[in-house]
C-alpha cells in the first residue's frame, strides 16, 4: 500500500489503493527470488520487456507474504528491464502491478518459517511468472525506477519490523518473568536463580536499548526524512531482530520443554525474529553499508576539524 | 533399551528386552512433567503407590519421544514413590515398566518442536498415567533406585546426542560451504566475502573443539567408567547444544530465506540443537555441577600442594 | 564534592567545600577496603567509635582516587559504627570528614591499573587509619546515615563514569578509522576489509545504543530524581564498561601492536573502560538489582490489568 | 635458536648457536616494522642491499623481544631484498644474522604492553638499523628465503605461545576459585553465587578444548610435519588468545580491584593474553586461511564423493 500511495498515478490509486484502504482486496509484494542470491538485490532475473502497449513479465519470485489470502488480488513485481540502463546497476529495475488473475501467474506453494506456514495471514509463497502481459501503464513511476521505489519504501518498512520486534520481546520478557516466578528448582523459584535473574536484566537492557534506538531512527525519519535515517534505520534493524531473537532464546530457555512446543507463542516467534535477520536484506549487507556511512562521517569530522 | 540391558531383571529382559532388540516393537521413555521444572529432576510429580503386589501410577508425563509410534509398545516410567525414603530427595523416585496397552495410558496428543512434529520418529507425545495397574514384578532394580539408573542410563545417552550433533553440525558446514560457493553478491562469491569466509573458519573450530570433547569425553567413559565421565559428560553436553546451534545459525544465515524454509534441513536441524541445550537437563544445571566438581578438583589440587 | 554539597552542615561546607570549589585543595573518597568483598558494601569494616565529642577511627581503605595528590587535604570515610543499629544492615555505616593530615592517616602506597599508575591525577591510593581522632561534628548527617549518602552520591557519579565512556569510545572509533585508513594489507586498505568494515559498524551501533541509554537515565535523573533512575542508572552502568571496553578492544586490534603500547591511549583507555565493570559497584551486583527492579514492575503491570 | 637450528649453517650454528645453547649469549628476532601494517608480512620494508661480500641494512623494526637484554649478542632481521625476484611477493624476503654490535644497531627505546615493560625478560624493543654492513655469508638459507624460514619457524612457535596461554589460564582459574572461595558477599561465599559458579565451569570448558585442540596440533606437527598441521596451528592460535583473555577476565572480576592492580598477576596476564590475539600475525589473518583451507578440503570431499 505504500508504494502506491507514494509512487501510484491517480489512475492505479483508483483502481487499487481505494479498494486497499477499504480492506476489499489484499496486495503482495514479489522481490526475492529463489535462483539468485538477492540480498544483493540487483542480482534479480525476473524479466520485463516491451511489447508495444503492454510488458511482458517471466521469472520467478517468492517469500510473497500474502499471496495464498484469497484477497490477494494485486501484486507489485520487481523485474529486470532488458533495455533499459543497462550500464547502470541500479537502474535497469522496474517495478510493475501484476492483477493475481493475470494468465501466467501461478501460486507455486507456500512456504514455511522454520516448520510454520503461516497461514492466517496467507503465508509466504512461491509465485512463478510465465510469459504474464499487462498494460504499460501497470509501471510504477517509470521503467528503471525500481530502486528509487525500493529506497523510499523499505526504509520505513524496516522500522515497522523492528518496533514489532520489540513489541514481541517485551512479550517474551513477560512470560519469561511470569514462568519465573510460577516454577521451582533445586528449592527457590527459577527467577531467584541468579543467572535466571541476570537474563532478566540482560534482556530489559537489550530491550531497552533497542525501544531508544528504534524511537531515534523513527524521529529522525520523521522529521528529516528517509535519506538522513538511513544509517540509522540501518542500524536498528541489525539490532532489533538480533536483540529479540536473544530474548526470546532466553524466554524460551526458561520455559523448557514447553517453550520449544506450541503451548507458547516463543517457537513462532523466535521464527518471527530470526527471520528478521536475513529479511529485508540481511544484517551483513546493512553493516556493510553502516560502515560506509561512518566513514564517510568520520571524514567530514576530521576535515571539519582542519 | 539401555535401561533394560542395563537395569532389567532376566524376566524383564526376556519379556522386552529380546523383542526390542529384534524390532519388533519399540519402547518409551517418560521422565519430564508438564506441571513442574523438570530440570530439577526430584521436583517429579507422577505417583507410585503400592497395592498389594500391584503398584498403580498416577500422573502426567510429556516429551515421550516415540510414543506415538504404533510399534511402541512398552514404556519407563520414572514416578515418585509416597512411602520409600521420604527424607532423602534422591532416593524417593522408581522407574517401572508399563505395557502401553494397560488401561489408564492415555496417549493425549504430539509435541511439536519450532512447528515441527517429528511424526517419522514416533513424535514426542504428552501421556496421562490414570490409576494404572501393573505387577509389582514390572519394577526396575527396585523401589527408590530410579536416580540410580537415571545416572547410569543419561551419561551415555547424553554423550550420543552430543554426537549427533557434531554430525549435523559437519553437514552444516557442508552445505554452507556449497551455498556460499554457489551464490554470488556484489561481483563475489559468498565464500569470497571476508566475514562469511570467517564465519566458516569459526565454524570449523567450533566443530574440531567439540569433537575432540566428546571423544575424550567418550575416551573417559569407556575406560573409567560414568562417574569418572559425569564432569565431562557435563562439558559436552553443554558445549555441543550451544555449538550446533551456532554453526546451523550460520548456515541458515548463508542460505537466506532458503535456510529457514524446508527446502533444505536446517530448520529442522535448528530446532534439534537448539533443544539440545534444553532436554537431558537445561545447561544451567550441568554448568552449574561442573563448577560444583571444578572447585572440588581444585581443592584437593591445593591439599595435595601442601 | 558532591557530597558535602548534598549533605554537608553550613559549617563544613565552608570549612572544605569553599576551598574546594576556588580550586585551593582537592579532596579523595575511602570507601573500598582491601580485605573484605566490598561489592557488598555492607561488609566494610573500617570502624568508627564514639570517644566524647571525637570519633576514632581504624580500618584499611584502598582505591581512593587523587589521594596522592599533594593538594589532597580531606577525605570522606566510609566507616562502621560499632554501637548504632546493630540489626539494620543498612543503618551501621557512616560518612565521616577526615583531614589528610590527621594523626594515623598513612598513605600506603599507589595502586596501579594494568600497570599504569594514573600519577596525574594523584594516584589510586592504599590508605590506612590508624587510630584517627577527629572531631564528632565531622561527621556528615549524622551517625548510621552513610547507606543514605551513598545512594544520594553514587547515582550521578556512576552516570559521569558512563559519558566519559561514552566519549572514550569515540575517541577509540575515531582513531580505529583514522588507522583503518593509512594502513593497507593484502593489497587493501585495512577499512576495505569486510571485518574490519563490520567492526567499525557494530562500535557505531554500540555507542549509539549507550549514548541514548545514557541520556535517558540523565533525563529521568534530572526530571524525577534519583529513585526513579536507580534501574537506569544500574542499565548504563553495565552497558557502558562493557561496550567501552569492547569498542577500544577493537581498536587496538586494528592497530595491531601499536595499540597496546604507549604510542596510542588505547591500552590506557582500556584500563579505564574495563575497572568500569568492577569500580561503583560491579556489573554482576547491578545485575541482580536490575532483576528485582525489573520483576517488581513486571508484577505491577500485572495487578494493574487485572 | 628454533631458527639457526634448522636453517643455520655449521659456521653460523658454531659461531651463534653453540654459545646460545650454554646460554651465554641471548638472541632477538626482528620482524614487525612500525611504519607498515605487519600483519601482511609482505608489506616488511626493511631493506638489504648486496656490496661485493657484504649486505647492506637499513629500515625500522619494534617488538624485538629481549633486545634490551644485556646478554642479547645476536639478531635476526627479516628484510626485504631490492634485487631477487621482484615479480613474488614471497620471494623478496631474507633472514640475516646482525650482531648486536654491528656501528648502525640502534636501541631506539623499550616499548610497553599495557603500560608493563616485561624489563626482566630485556623488554620488547624497537631497534633501528642505519646502514648496518654485514658479511654476505651472515644471509640464512639464501637470499629471497625468508618466508620459507618464517613458514618453518612460526608454526611451532605459535604452538608454545599457545601452550603458555593454557597454562595461564590454569593458574588464572586457579586464583579465581581461591578467590571465590575466601571472600564473601550478600552472605555467600563468592563460589555460591551461581553467576560465579557458571564461570568457572565456563572456563574449565573453555580450557579443556584448547588443551585438547593444542594437544592436537602438536600431535600433527610432530607425526605429520609443518605443512599438515598448518590449519590446526592456525586453529589454535585464534582459540588460544581469545581463551586465556577470556579466563583472565572473569580471574579479574572476580578479584575486584586487586584484580587490576599489581598484587596479583592477572593484570599482568591479561596482557599477555591480549598480545597473542595479534602476535605472530593477528587472529583475522588466520581465520582468513583456515577458511581457505577449510574450502579446499571440503571440495575434495566432494569430489571423493563423485
């Protein structure tokens, strides 16, 4: 919904952002594809080329979240323009609508996160593209323009993982404290323990330190825009997903047994947190560009200082 | 089947040690409670109550693993016993055969472990003990001697966990390595990229250092015996949970999405792992009676000094 | 000085206070002891006894910063009463003035720190009282008040601790890049090395997670006080030590031998960011007080939404 | 002397070694440079000259350890040759043998590790060499064979490096449980604390696996040569300073400040530890040729397979 809002012509507002907004239909969002390696994200293949007032899409695409709900009914798909740009590494992408009904697209399977589908919220799937034509006029802003779109989408999309993040970890930390204080060992409630009780700490601080930085990363967002939160942005999806998934290890730890099972939501969503780790591009290539930026940074300070 | 081999009168042996060992059926074992730490083993709840030359068993047991397989036909009980020792914490709990077709065994329902149901194996179940009869015969070793064989019966077990998880640990890094050889990013290989390129020679140090304590630890046990073995079985048991789950975590992480998926096994040897470090005793505890033993091998070190 | 400005009479202030703050003499704090486990502080055992309007004091102090300074002339003293509040484990200890030149105030020796003695500032200092007589209105607040006094100083003097780590370790990042730079290996600068590119994030990521920790604590000190900052205070105390000590480990290592020789202030800095973890408190005892605080809000988040 | 032994000839080990062995004279080894990052070996600058029977030295060394030693008659200096095969980078390298007395042999100054100058042993030293002649027939080996020397030689002397590590740490461990069972804090002994109690456990598991993986190397080295055991020497070099600065830590923390002083030999330890994570070539650069070997074996088991 937010590539539309921020980059649909009025026409494809119309025809899909409204009946969005009105929970009608449902939309996904096909990027990651399972051939390449797409964490680094201009190594994907799925194709678009010209033919006449349409394109035509072939490729394949998966971890759709949302693809299996029957409301699903329109996809934005991220192709490789044959060309376009084709010098420029960033810019032979487009972004495209894709109506699910469209001949060709196809609902390979769905997926699962560390054995759990998912389902209720219509899972992950694979989706295959065969030889699918739209209209031209399905392009988001422009052949070439993927990356722009990228840029400007999943930066805030980021944020909103990590303060869920965070949300989940103050969750585990309770049931962590409340499984604490309702079981006994070796003749002292687990939280008298003392490394049970240092966990404790351990993971308000990394809760702690995670809800600052998120809060700073969202102002900054906020008040100067997506480019200037985008080490910080950076930085707080390294931490989030690695904080909660400490936590929730931890919350897990204490439970035994039961916390492994489906008796408490820790399995599911230790699922949710690792996966934060490797989503939206994974931590290793946001360190990598952290550290470009604070180069960049330390340089400006030192030749500020001359 | 240890246990048996181990513990088993010649009746016993005869009755279920010999059809076990010509699989024909298999057996159970149920030892952790839902309603209590389990960690601390003399917290067990499960009841034992002499009825002539009857003992009937009341209570609630989970994490049978194999239970639900229908070859499953004989189960040990570890129940507390309501007139044997009341004053020594560790001289209170039996073992006792139970044939699973004995009314009152109830089958309740499977575990799952991080979403998955191990259904191949006979899953882990939950099984309610309602007013079950069996012989007085169907004890092992006797009445109050279940932390005996306990301690006889989880080094070695234990140590073959550890094992495993070694072997899933090598094939880990196996297909780590194949994926990071396979995939490219930002004009390299994976392999190429320093900190995964790291990631596999930390895993591989990770690997040798926990084979060499298990075979040491394995060394000890053949040739000292268990008691000899409990400081080390401790040792590996708390390194080789923690090990794996590190190393999967890294392979996972090289697969991106693909390593939490089914696609390949690491979700699945995820969740082996990471219950490693919870089943046969939490870490906490073995760390716990590690420094217990290190600070009396200290302390006799200082005496023999002087 | 904070202390006599918090908690002085009129008169003492004038006596020391003034001098103090025209810079005219300096003043050193004796509050660990060198043969009890002072992280209890309850077991400090220098003693004071009333002897008419003076109290004698006796006992061994050690740690106490700028006391070899020349311009030292007033200590503050943690002692133990022996008569007052023999039931209170928090109500025998008191603050006393005692002036350097004292009868039986000795200045043992200096103490070093990883082999630095920190003779700039006057030392860390081993300083013992041999029956010392000073005046009954020396005392600060009143007999049995030292536990009150501590709590009152210790807050804000931990948090000044942390924003000197918090300034260390950028000063440690700085330098780390700076030499990141200028060196090159392998046909590399050392910065294009992926590991080291990723430490230089994870130092950013650290700082930043502790400099908002700390300006939070500092907010809700300044705003409501300092018994409403007391779980903060105890959460930047552990997080500064530790990320300090972690970022200027990096830096060293980058530097290679360079970095802990005297050429850099890295091992210097070191020293100081690792007795963080053990100076005001070690880590582990605010672990535990962060637990309590941390269990007891958790219960009350509860009541509240029954 | 591990260097004339092997690589000496019978004239350089009459004249050198001979006296060496009745500990008459001392020796130094001059490797690292100030001026390059070291860690690439190749990046070594100081230069050799050939003049008709003579060589020519001339460049920058530090961290000659023992240099200072009045009793060090004989240097070995690693140079780089401006004539020999210029297109290998691993050809351009020499040993020679300098004596200390040679007009150009400069002491510039001891350098500290910690602010400890290790005086006792002759300090670590940085030397200049200002146009030092010396026979042509002091060359080991050959020209352009430095590395071969450095290959031969550096194996086993990371092993003993390493051995010392894991004695250290023994005694470090040794002091911490001392420690841990003579003080006392919140009315237990430090021991009792469970926090306390998981580190010695902790570290008892961490040495018993860098004993058992040194053991292993110098197993290979002694059965198997240099060359095979070259993964396994790396192995332990990355484990075995990481281990002991672990150990050493926690010996520390739980010393409190005498911990960090000079009353105990932690501080002093600690260094030592320290160093050895970027002496003889710092942990990042093996880890890069373990992953490298690493690589290399498990495509070999992969084509073994086929």
């Amino acid at each position: 919904m937010e590539v539309l809002h921020l980059y649909g012509s009025e026409e494809q507002k119309k025809q899909w952002l409204e009946p969005l907004l009105r929970a009608e239909i449902r939309s996904c969002f096909c990027m990651t594809e399972p051939d390449v390696a797409s964490s680094d994200a201009t190594n994907m293949e799925c194709t678009l080329q010209r033919d006449k007032d349409h394109y035509i899409i072939n490729g394949k695409k998966w971890w759709s979240s949302g693809a299996g709900n029957p409301m699903c009914k329109i996809a934005v798909v991220m192709c490789r323009s044959k060309t376009v740009n084709q010098n420029d590494r960033h810019g032979q992408h487009s972004m495209i609508l894709v109506p699910m009904d469209t001949p060709g697209v196809k609902k390979i399977r769905p997926l699962t996160v560390f054995g759990q589908d998912d389902a209720s919220h219509g899972g992950h799937f694979e989706v295959h593209f065969d030889n699918v034509r739209v209209p031209a006029s399905n392009i988001l802003l422009g052949e070439g323009r993927g990356f722009e779109i990228a840029q400007g989408r999943l930066g805030p999309g980021r944020l909103h993982h990590c303060m869920r993040a965070v949300g989940a970890s103050e969750y585990a930390l309770e049931l962590l404290c409340k499984r604490a204080a309702s079981r006994q060992t070796f003749g002292k409630k687990l939280y008298q323990h003392e490394v049970v009780a240092h966990w404790i700490a351990e993971c308000r601080i990394a809760i702690e330190q995670t809800r600052l930085l998120a809060l700073h990363a969202a102002h900054t967002l906020d008040t100067k825009g997506n480019k200037a939160a985008r080490k910080q942005i950076g930085m707080i999806k390294v931490v989030a997903g690695r904080m909660a998934s400490k936590v929730v290890d931890c919350a897990i730890q204490v439970h035994g047994g039961a916390g492994v099972s489906d008796d408490f939501p820790l399995a599911h969503m230790y699922a949710y947190a690792r996966t934060l780790r490797l989503a939206d591009g994974p931590d290793e290539v946001h360190l990598s560009s952290i550290a470009q930026m604070e180069l960049r940074d330390q340089l400006r300070r030192m030749s500020a200082k001359l």
